[in-house]
C-alpha cells in the first residue's frame, strides 16, 4: 500500500466509525430522554437496545470497510489478516448467543 491507498483507508475507517459513533449516540439519547420524560413509554427501551447495538456494530463495520478497502488495493495479505478478525468477532457472535 502507497501513502495514499493509506489516507483513504483512514478516512474511510474514519467516516465509519464517525458515523456508527453519531448513529448510536443520538438513539440512545432519544430512548434515554423517553425513558426519563414518559416513563410509562415502553418503547423506550428497545430504542435504547437499538442504540446498544448500533455501538457494537460499529467496529464490526470498521473491519468489513478494511477487508473491502485491503481487497480493493488487492492487498491480499492484509485483506485475509482482516477477513480473519471478522471471522473470529462473527464466530464470537455466534457461540455467544448459543
């Protein structure tokens, strides 16, 4: 990788955990303020369980963006180092909801 297939990566990595960041903060703002206002709401809950797993989904998304920029730049080692994380967070994922 040259210096600026570097940057873009960064960038991208960057955007997507900017967003996943902004994503899952402002739902849980919007479940944690219903909650607080009308607590009676039960929908405020899942809002903020929905929220929850925007923020765990976040570095998920980090490494699916890495394995798709590292395939792209046909950077093959990296590209499998990074598919092989995934493997193992999704694997992880897995046995721990059996």
């Amino acid at each position: 990788m040259n210096d600026t297939e570097i940057d873009r990566l960064e960038r991208i990595v960057g955007y997507v955990l900017r967003v996943g960041s902004l994503a899952s903060t402002s739902i849980l703002a919007v479940g944690l303020a219903l909650a607080l206002l009308i607590p009676s709401f039960a929908p405020a809950q899942t809002i903020t369980h929905i929220g929850l797993f925007v923020l765990l989904l976040t570095p998920v998304a980090r490494v699916v963006a890495s394995v798709v920029e590292y395939t792209s730049d046909r950077d093959w080692l990296f590209a499998s180092l990074t598919f092989t994380v995934l493997v193992i967070i999704l694997g992880s994922v897995l046995v721990g909801i059996a």
